[in-house]
C-alpha cells in the first residue's frame, strides 16, 4: 500500500475502553441513586413534622377563638371530641376519637364566626406526602419498632399522635412499618 503525505492515521478509542468507561459511569450512578431514596424519605418525615405542628397550632388558636372549647367530628364543641391531650391519664382513650380524619373537622366554625380551616395556610388542612389525611389518634400502639416516629418507645406501646398512613396508605388500627407518627405524648403504663 502506497502512503501519501496527506494521510494523517486515525485515533478512536476501542470498544473496551468505552465498554469500561459506561460501567464506571453507571456504577456511581447508581450509587449516588441509593444515597437519595435516604434523603427523600428524611424529607418526607420533616414534612410530617412541620404539617402536624401545624394542625395542633391551628386548632389551639381555634380554641382559644371558642372559649377554650375544640370542635368534635359531628360539628359540636367540648369535652368529647378533639381535647387538648392529658398524658398524665388514660382518659384521651375515652374522649379522644381513634382514626380521626383531621379534614372530617374542617368545615366547623368556632364562635367567633371562624372556620377551622381558616386557621391554616390557603385554607386548606395540610396533607402528607402521599396526599392523604392526617389521622388524629389517641390510642396509636407503636407495635412495631420500624415505625417512622416511634423508634424510642417500648414495643407495644400506646401513644396519642397525629400520625400518616405511609406509602401504602393504610394505617388506621393497621400499624405498620411505613407509618410516619408524631408523638404527642405517651399514655402512662
């Protein structure tokens, strides 16, 4: 073969270098994947924290707007529905609803004419992460210790909480690990 003065040679990289430069690529992707699904759902459980801290200051201001007295899920007010909780007894398992959807209150109106929602931010009570309800529970068992919110009780515990089905968005008496709860005290044993 005849090499002309003009022929510069070519220079590429070979199938193997690629080959080994994707692998490496995708290696730390994924990697760098895995350390965010932590990030995400530390994200998920400050949400929660925030909303639920939200809901107990607005129905506080609601009460103290109403003579001290908290609106029940059948739209009256007093010592049978939502009360301030009392983690010096029992008694919240009594007067306390179990699985009460924090919105079944919302339209309630206190005597000084204000809606509850009113209290919060755009009107509207906030929702978890998943886009469900907040549940009010005064008899919530932190049965199982991977319970997001729970991580220092005993097992078997009875907690009151406001607390978030999770991602499977079932929680209601269904205590399971995807739970997300805020403590709001422990019931004495």
């Amino acid at each position: 073969m005849f090499k002309t003065k003009n022929s510069k040679k070519i220079q590429a990289f070979t199938l193997i270098e690629l080959l080994v430069v994707i692998s490496i690529i995708s290696l730390l992707s994924s990697i760098v994947l895995a350390s965010l699904a932590g990030a995400r759902d530390a994200a998920r459980y400050a949400k929660v924290q925030l909303d639920v801290r939200q809901i107990i200051n607005g129905v506080e201001l609601f009460a103290s707007d109403n003579g001290g007295k908290y609106p029940r899920e059948d739209g009256a007010y007093g010592n049978n529905g939502w009360n301030r909780p009392d983690c010096s007894s029992t008694r919240n398992s009594e007067d306390t609803p179990n699985g009460l959807r924090i919105s079944s209150l919302a339209g309630w109106t206190n005597t000084a004419g204000n809606r509850l929602d009113s209290y919060f931010a755009g009107g509207d009570f906030p929702v978890d992460p998943w886009n469900q309800d907040y549940i009010l529970d005064a008899l919530y068992n932190c049965s199982v210790g991977s319970q997001k919110g729970c991580e220092n009780q005993t097992s078997g515990s009875w907690v009151w909480a406001i607390h978030s089905e999770g991602a499977n968005k079932s929680g209601t008496n269904i205590y399971d690990s995807d739970n997300l709860a805020v403590i709001i005290c422990d019931h004495p044993g």
